[in-house]
C-alpha cells in the first residue's frame, strides 16, 4: 500500500500504455481462440468485449450499486477491478453477472464499506435470478480468482480526491492565477470523471490527468453552453478540440498533482450529455436515446457515475489534435488571438460571427496595451478558459496525456449513439444459458 500514486502498485503494476494494453488484449484473444480449439470453452462470436459490453458492464455495477446505496467511491474502485480483470480473463469463460457482484463486493471492503457476502448476493439475485446462484461460496471462490488475477493489488488512488485538491488549490492561489472552479463547474466535472470509468484512461494515465481533462472540457464547454443548448454548436467535435488545444498551444508541461467532491444537484446552467452530444452531430448519426441526466440506468452525467464507454475506435476524428511543446518562452498575451481563432472555428462551421470591434491604436499605444483593452470587452467565460490556460502553463502537467484524455472523455458521447443494449444482454444470455 502506498499514500501516494507515484509510488503505488497502481502506477509500478498497473499503469500502461496504449501500445502495451492492445498487447494484452491480444494476447488474451489468442489463449481465447487456443481454448475454444481445445473443446475447453465454447465460442459465442457476439460475445466481444468492446464499447457496447463496456457500457452494459458498467450500467450493471450501477445498479446494484444504487440498489444497495454503495459509496461512489467503492463503485469507481469496481470499475478499475472489472477493467483489470478483463485484460487477462475471457468474457466466454466466466458468468460476467457473477463477476460484477464479486467486484463490488471486494471494491467495498477495501474502500471500508463492506457488504455482508449474504446480502450482497441476495440484492444480486434480486436483479438476476437466473444467472446468480444460491450458494455464497460461489460468490467466496470467485473473490479469491479475482484477487489472483490481480495479482492481489488492490489499493486505488481516484481522480475524486484529486479534483478536490485542485480546487482549493485554485482558490488558495486566487490572486495568482485570478481562476476558480464554482459549485456548477466542479458538478460538472465530477460527472465527467464518474463518465471516464468505461475508458481505458484509468489503465493509462495518472488519476491527476483525469481529473485536469475534466475541467478542461467543463471550462471550455462552457462557453458555448447557448449554442449547444439550440443544437447550434460547431458540426464536428474535432474542430471544437483543436480549438482547445490550439489555445494552450505554447504551454510547457510535464507530471502533477491535483483531485474528490460530493455535490448535490445539477443546476441550470450545467453541461448535459444532450449538449455534448450535439457536438458531434456531423461525425455520427446514431440511432441511440441521447443520455438523460438523471436516467435510472445508464447514461449521463449523473452524480451517481453513470456514462458510456470510450474505447480506442470512437469514430473520432482527432488527427488535427497537435502538441507544439517546444518553447519555453515566456507566456504572451494570446487571449485576442486565441479568441480570434474560436470565433474563426464557429464560423467556419456554419455559425454566424458578431461583428468584431475595431478600434483604432491612439498614438504611443502598443500591441499589448490593445490587447489588454480588448480584453475589457470579452466574454467574462472567455477570459476564465485563458486563466486557467494560464495556470496549466505553470503546472508542469503532461499536456500530451490531457489531450489524450479529452479525446477519449469526449469521444465517449459519440460511442452512446451507436450503444445496442438489447444485443449484448440477448447474447449474454444466449451464452449463460446453454453452458
């Protein structure tokens, strides 16, 4: 066990990268195929584990969750345990319903909530008679397989803490970087990271660039919350992202620190699922419900951490997402320019620009002191994404892996459209009923 990530077995064991996971999962496939050719398991051609089983795996621990008033936190710890398990376990060969009750069941007692085995698996057979089996032992050996396979690491550090730790950070350090995160902005970021547990990012990244990447969508979200709200926003998300990360484009940054919260309800004027998926409008067009905030199962940013899965084939496109890490100048003042650039990125996607304001120079007035004067008139939204640009030019925060997570945060919403829940319960339990 360790107090912090950086020297836990979560960062030495656990932590990999994308190259290294896609070599697992293959790995994994080719003892699946080599066991299905020994007569050891059988083979379901529909049971594959990608973003539609990913979501009906996660709606599954939500719910019993709920159903037993489990903490957040116990929930989030599942999660990582299901996704673990699953990088060296095949779907095809076990009861995944038994699965998921084994996760919660463990993720509670080491987030010192524990769940009595018995009660555990009576609410669990409430839900699912026909797949979860009278006998506690079934549910006891399982637990044991679970740990094996993890090698018996199962102390977690979450982005929830994290996110914490930033905001009064902020606040403490207000007359620095004059930014700080407000009770609707930390609710909307705390949904997003409960939405992020169907990703791979908590396999990949340290619980601190989950948590940026939250604010980071929260914040610039935000400013186009009226033209997301009249399904006005730009007709591709990877216009949208480059935008964001043009605008921190000469940021230098490298590994920290930042963290958990407990909110109440979703205000007004919070970003819902319905807004982020208008954004992605010209890439899918799914034929899937949207995610209702608020929904009982699955989908949203709801308080409780319900989300859709965000694998590595989003449909996405994010190739104009571009780092430029190379000077370590001095930070100008970009806000004209960057605001500029928005402002060119909602235009050239079928939105009508306001008339700029143009002033003339007054004799002796140079380029800086015309910028600070423009930034007078801009959108008091505008000028907060620049702030908080500004504190992640002096955190020292990998910017690569941020973007990264961006893409898979908000990539997720493009996923959902295209969810089939029927499908994979129906082959789940063409699987479960035969064995």
């Amino acid at each position: 066990m360790s107090a912090d990530y950086w020297n836990s077995s979560q960062r030495s064991r656990w932590q990999f990268t994308r190259y290294s996971l896609l070599e697992a999962r293959r790995k994994l496939l080719f003892l699946e195929r080599r066991m299905i050719q020994n007569g050891l398991i059988r083979d379901y051609p529909n049971i594959v584990y990608d973003y539609n089983m990913r979501i009906y795996l996660h709606n599954l621990l939500l719910k019993l969750g709920r159903r037993m008033n489990v903490r957040q936190i116990a929930i989030a710890t599942a999660e990582v345990y299901l996704s673990r398990f699953l990088t060296r376990v095949s779907l095809k060969e076990i009861n995944v319903y038994l699965l998921v009750t084994t996760c919660l069941y463990v993720a509670c007692k080491i987030e010192e909530c524990p769940q009595h085995i018995r009660l555990i698996l009576s609410e669990a057979r409430n839900i699912w008679s026909e797949y979860i089996p009278h006998d506690v032992t079934k549910l006891a050996e399982f637990e044991f397989y679970l740990i094996e396979e993890m090698d018996s690491y199962m102390v977690l550090h979450h982005p929830y803490k994290l996110l914490i730790q930033l905001r009064d950070f902020l606040e403490t350090k207000y007359e620095v970087y004059g930014f700080k995160l407000s009770e609707e902005e930390m609710q909307n970021s705390w949904s997003l990271i409960n939405d992020s547990y169907i990703t791979d990012l908590h396999l990949l990244v340290p619980p601190h660039i989950i948590a940026v990447a939250a604010i980071y969508i929260t914040v610039v979200l935000k400013k186009n919350l009226a033209q997301l709200r009249n399904k006005t926003s730009p007709s591709g998300i990877s216009s949208l992202m480059s935008t964001m990360v043009t605008s921190t484009k000469n940021n230098t940054l490298d590994n920290s620190g930042a963290g958990s919260y407990s909110t109440k309800g979703v205000s007004q004027n919070s970003i819902t699922p319905e807004m982020l998926n208008s954004l992605t409008d010209g890439v899918e067009s799914g034929t899937g419900s949207g995610l209702g905030l608020g929904e009982s199962e699955g989908g949203g940013l709801s308080n409780e951490g319900t989300g859709v899965a965000g694998v590595g084939d989003s449909g996405v496109n994010v190739k104009n997402l571009q780092i430029d890490k190379g000077n370590k100048t001095t930070p100008s003042p970009t806000i004209l320019s960057d605001h500029h650039l928005l402002a060119d990125s909602l235009q050239a996607a079928g939105h009508k620009q306001e008339p700029r304001l143009q002033l003339p120079k007054a004799k002796g007035m140079s380029n800086l002191d015309f910028v600070n004067f423009e930034v007078d008139i801009l959108d008091e939204d505008t000028i907060n994404i620049h702030k908080f640009m500004n504190f992640l030019e002096h955190s020292h925060i990998n910017l690569d892996e941020v973007v990264e997570a961006v893409q898979d945060m908000v990539g997720t919403y493009v996923l959902w459209n295209r969810y089939n829940e029927q499908g994979v319960k129906k082959a789940l339990q063409i699987m479960l009923l035969r064995r």
